[in-house]
C-alpha cells in the first residue's frame, strides 16, 4: 500500500497546506475530515466563576469583558504550566482535560495542582479587582478521573473535540457541589493522588443525576512530596519484597562508603518502570538517616526537562528551608552562613549561587564579569564542590532519582560528580529507566545494579502483604501472578483495584469470590503510566493498537496483512516500539514474531481502541487468517474463531470453533514469561 497523498482542495483539487482553512488557489472553503474518536482516561477539571450574575449586574459590559478576560488569563497561564487542555470556555466556566490531547504519566496530580494554583491566582486577582474596581472574585473547581470517549462534536464549522461519557459529566457535578474558593475531588481522583496533598475528607453525597452517592474530598495544599514514593511514605509503603540481594549490595557499599575503604563510590540503579527502583533505594536512605548520616535527595520530574539543573536547585531550597513566605533578606542571611560554612564564601561563589536560585541581586551590586559559559562552568564547580563539602563532614548519601528526565546540564554535572577522584565519604545513586542510557561509563568507582521481575513466589509475598496476609481465592490469585508478571508497582495497584472493586467479599481471615474479575482491568494508578508511553509513539500508536488486537504475540507477516499503511510504516512503528521497550522480537520463532513486554501493555493498547474499531480489527484480522494464512487457520483454528466473533461473524466463529472443538489442532501455548536475557 502507498502512503498518504497531501490533501487537496475537494473544488480544484490543487495542494493545500497543512492547516489550512480555505483553498489559496480557488478560495473555497476546507473540509476538515474529522479525527479518529478516541477511547482514553482523562482527569477533567470543571471551573467556575462563583456569583457571575451578580457580577454581570454590578459591572457595565466593558468592564464586566476585562474582568472576565483576568479571571481566563489567570486559569489559562497555571493551565498551561501543567499542560492541561481547555477544552470549552463555557462563558464564566473552563472544562478542561488532563491527558488530552497528550497523556502524562501524573495527569491527575497535574490537574490538582492547576486546581490549586488558579484559586490562589484568582485570590490575588481579587485583591487588585477589590481596590480598582470594588469587585471580589471566587472560583469553585470539580476534578473526577475516568475513560471518555474524545471525538468530534458539532457541525460545520462548529465543531469541536469534546470528552463524553460520565466521568465530565460527575465532574461537573463535584464542581457544583464545591464551596465558594475551594477545589473537590472524587474519590477515584483521590485515590490516585493521596500523598502528594493534604486533604480534608467531606464524605459521600447525593448528587443530582447520580445513582449513587458520590465520596468527595476536597484539596487543601500540596503535601510536600515530589516523587511517587515520597508520597508513599505519608499514606504507607508495601514492605520491600523480592530484593534481599540486591539490598544487601546497597547496604555494603554504602558500608564501604562509611568505613573509608571506597570513598567516592556511584551505584546506576536501572530497571524499567514499576520495578522497584525508587523503592530499593529509600531503603538504604532510611538507614543512612537511622545512623545520622546526611543523605540528600534530588528528583528529576518530567514537567521541567528542559529547565536548568532543575532537581538540585530544588534539593539546595529545600535544604534551607525556603518557601513562599522567607524573605530576600533572611535567603542572603541563610546561603551566606551555609556557604561560609563549608568554606566556599568568596563573594563570586555565593553570587553564582544566589543567581542559580533566582534569588535578587542585592541594592547596588554589579553583575558578574562573567561570560555566560563561564558563568555555566563556574556554577557546576560551586555545586560540586558543595556535595563534596558537606561529605567531608560526614559521610553523605546522595541519591538522584529518574535520572532519564533530567536537563542537559544536570547530567553534566552527576557525570563530573561520578567520574571524580575524590577520598570523601560520598556513595551517589542515581536511578532511571532501561532505556535510558546514563552519561556515566563503568569503572571500578562506578557499579551498575539491574533490577529484574519478581518471581512467582516472591509475587505471591507480595500480593499477600497488600491482602494483609488474609487469603485469595486460588483463581483470584492465578490471575493477579500472570497479568502483573513481577512488575511491583503492577503487582501492588492491580491486587488493590481487585480488593476494591467489590467482587471479592472480605472474612475474618480471608477473601471469598462474589463475582467475575473483568477481564480488562487496569487500575488508573496505572493506566496513565501505559498510555503515556503509547503516546509518545506517535504514528506508531496505531499500529501498536493493532498489534494488541492481533495478540500479546503477534507476527510480521500477519500485521503487515491487516494493516492500512504500507510495509515501510508497519516496519517504523515496530522499530519505536521496540526501541520504547515495549515489545521484543522472539528469538526462536519460525516466523518473524513479536510479543508485548507486559500483557498489561497489551491491554491498555487494546483498550484505547473504541469498540466499533476493535469489531473491525478483528475482523480484518480473522478474514486475513482464513484467507492468507492456511497453516494457521489449520493449526489455530480457535484463535480464527475469537477475531470472527470478537468481529461481529458469528457464522464464520462458529465453523472455526467446531473445527477446534474436533481436536484436529491443538494449540500452540503463547509463552507468558520473558526470556531473562531480554527482560532488561
């Protein structure tokens, strides 16, 4: 198949370019082919302008326009900052989504911290409108998390992506239910973000056109955390399961560290997502801090990869204690005295880092003679020179988290920090992602440590410590061990989406079965993570999606037979996903086949899909099989049969099925586990 031709004006047919919205050459107007309607989880945020009539009755238009025109550049600017969406100005209301059109592994996070960050813009909005105009502005905001449906809405020109189904709806209506000046949330937004703020529980509620009650909390103020495990630890940590040996080689380096045998050491902590890194690692903090040694730790975050040495100017305000309310003069006072301390007082150096943190140049003083390279160069050396002051009091554990989502300069610097011949009692741990390569090469100072999945056994542990050691029914727990195959992070949430999901009825001692499991369960804690990282494939989402319809196997030959785009397109997107770590190539096929990483990769692929979609993939899919594929129909007539009836032909699912029930096939069993030397 060809790939796709330009766009052409549907009157004279000449080339249009992208975007456009009529035709330069003829000047007709362009029709817009509607976008695919998608099937994702989204956090919605309802805004609202409290007492908007009253207002309209005080104000004369005019003024009421630029009143209104603040009151939207204040929600649009903290918006933005989280990379939210304002799907719809709904005159004095915002609706607005978190992960679309773009998901982000912490959309709800991001939508609790717009919430938080547009009433504290619209309280000091006010205070200026209270002066020049004698008005007073309040917002009330609603936040629920859920799968919609974004398509198209609308005709002609008016048209426009909306989110449908019930989570915008319940929103809505946790909006009309918040008090004047406050931000609510459900309680499956609630549960995803616990840990990152405080919040003050206000109970179930009846709201109107609910069937059931609706449990709300409303968000008072960001707890502090700024990592998945530091939020963690203030609402309670699964105990570490699984990682005795690897904790014990932490706990001797870091010994060594201590004891002055192996000063200066770097441990690269790497493992794909879910896998315990974090975790492990928080361990060894907690030990350090139990012998009252200093440990210090930096986080990188995804929303400021691009903003300089990010992490360590957050980890340097925090370790001063530096907030909204410290004055200029007492942050001089306090980085003077710290600086003066480790012996790095020379004007130059706390200037530097002064500038670094944002921190105003004081009455009269000149600006640095510095070019900006050098300036760059003489800072990284202030901080390093820092982090080996502070060991030389003590031993110093330093750990750096998510270190594939650092700025370019901040990995210059943990490379000049690991690659130093220095004797103080310093121990650097730095964790990311497998696919991330790390700017720090091995040697006998720096050690690499691979996290691999849990076992059976060491899954089945930890399944049982978030069931509180009560017992789950056997084909309870079957399920839990395959679909999470050792990843924690999957094995903790999936165990409590289960335990919460009311199917299982919960004894003194144990778990009795009320009902089915779903087969297609994927916590939200979870989810986002998934379809974050199907996102960032771009074009080769689709055919991810479509390989998920195939199977958590699936083979080249058969993909690249049901596929619309042509073999160079299939054989791209097949690279990014191999390069994204989500699918490998099995090594011992006869044909060229792959399987998912995850089967829960599979599944949220295969979710995203409407159901119209998925009807037609397999269809597609089971056509190809019997028409193109001879062998297979012959040796896998059954998996024939579920693409006709997932596809809506039951006729043709019928004649397949009874050529499997007469035994002529036997199955090949699709391999459920990871061959060790490609599971990192």
């Amino acid at each position: 198949m060809s790939s796709a031709s330009p766009r052409q004006c549907a009157n004279c047919h000449e080339a249009l370019p992208e975007g456009a919205r009529f035709c330069g050459h003829c000047g007709a107007p362009v029709r817009r082919e509607a976008p695919a309607a998608e099937l994702r989880q989204l956090t919605v945020l309802f805004c609202d302008l409290v007492g908007s009539t009253a207002l309209a009755d005080t104000l004369d238009p005019e003024d009421l326009r630029e009143v209104t025109g603040a009151y939207h550049t204040v929600c649009t600017q903290v918006i933005a900052r989280f990379e939210g969406h304002v799907a719809q100005y709904l005159g004095d209301g915002l609706l607005v989504y978190f992960g679309y059109p773009v998901a982000h592994e912490d959309d709800a996070r991001r939508a609790v911290q717009a919430a938080l960050g547009i009433i504290d813009g619209i309280g000091k909005l006010s205070v200026r409108l209270r002066s020049e105009r004698r008005v007073e502005l309040s917002v009330r905001i609603g936040i629920h998390t859920g799968a919609v449906v974004v398509g198209e809405v609308g005709q002609g020109e008016r048209r426009e992506n909306l989110a449908l189904g019930r989570t915008p709806n319940l929103a809505a209506r946790v909006q009309a239910f918040a008090q004047p000046g406050t931000a609510v949330v459900s309680d499956v937004t609630f549960r995803i973000v616990r840990g990152y703020f405080e919040f003050e529980p206000l109970g179930a509620h009846e709201l109107k056109g609910l069937a059931e009650p609706v449990v709300m909390h409303r968000a008072v103020r960001e707890s502090g955390a700024d990592s998945r495990l530091d939020a963690g630890r203030r609402v309670g940590l699964t105990a570490l399961t699984g990682r005795a040996r690897e904790l014990e080689g932490l706990e001797q380096a870091w010994a060594a560290v201590v004891g002055g045998s192996a000063p200066g050491r770097t441990v690269l902590v790497r493992g794909e997502a879910g896998i315990g890194k974090s975790r492990l690692v928080a361990c060894l903090r907690e030990q350090a801090e139990a012998g009252s040694y200093t440990a210090i730790e930096c986080a990188c975050s995804p929303y400021y990869q691009n903003t300089f040495l990010f992490p360590v100017i957050a980890s340097v305000e925090r370790s001063f204690g530096f907030n909204r309310e410290t004055t200029d003069a007492d942050k001089w006072l306090a980085l003077e005295q710290r600086l003066e301390r480790y012996g790095m007082g020379a004007p130059e150096t706390v200037r530097l880092v002064a500038q670094l943190l944002s921190m105003p140049a004081r009455e009269g003083s000149a600006p640095l003679a510095l070019s900006p390279q050098q300036q760059r160069e003489r800072t990284l050396d202030a901080l390093k020179g820092w982090l080996l002051a502070v060991a030389r009091e003590g031993p110093t554990l330093f750990v750096l988290e998510d270190l594939h989502w650092a700025d370019p300069t901040t990995l210059e610097l943990m490379k000049a920090i690991a690659t130093s011949s220095t004797d103080v009692p310093l121990m650097s741990i730095l964790t990311f992602r497998s696919e991330f390569e790390a700017p720090v090469p091995e040697s006998d100072r720096v050690s690499v440590l691979t996290l691999n999945r849990l076992g059976r056994d060491e899954t089945t542990a930890m399944i049982a410590r978030v069931a509180k050691s009560k017992a789950i029914p056997e084909v309870v727990l079957q399920q839990l061990i395959e679909r999470t195959e050792g990843i924690p992070l999957f094995v903790e949430e999936v165990t409590k989406a289960v335990l919460e999901l009311g199917v299982l009825i919960e004894r003194d001692d144990r778990y009795e079965l009320a009902g089915p499991l779903p087969a297609d369960l994927i916590p939200a804690t979870v989810q986002g993570s998934l379809i974050t990282r199907l996102d960032r494939l771009g074009s080769a989402k689709a055919i991810a999606q479509l390989a998920a319809t195939i199977g958590r196997e699936f083979r080249l030959d058969v993909l690249q037979a049901v596929a619309t785009v042509d073999e160079a397109a299939v054989r791209d997107g097949l690279d990014r996903l191999l390069g994204a770590e989500l699918i490998f190539e099995v090594a011992d096929a006869p044909e060229i086949t792959f399987l998912f990483k995850h089967a829960l990769i599979q599944d949220a692929a295969y979710q995203s899909l409407l159901k119209k979609t998925r009807r037609e993939q397999h269809l597609r899919i089971g056509e190809a099989l019997a028409a193109r594929f001879p062998v297979v129909a012959e040796q896998r007539p059954e998996l024939v049969a579920q693409h006709f009836a997932a596809g809506g032909d039951p006729d043709q699912a019928v004649t397949f099925g009874m050529r499997a029930g007469s035994g002529r096939s036997p199955a090949r069993p699709i391999t459920k586990r990871l061959p060790t030397s490609r599971a990192h």
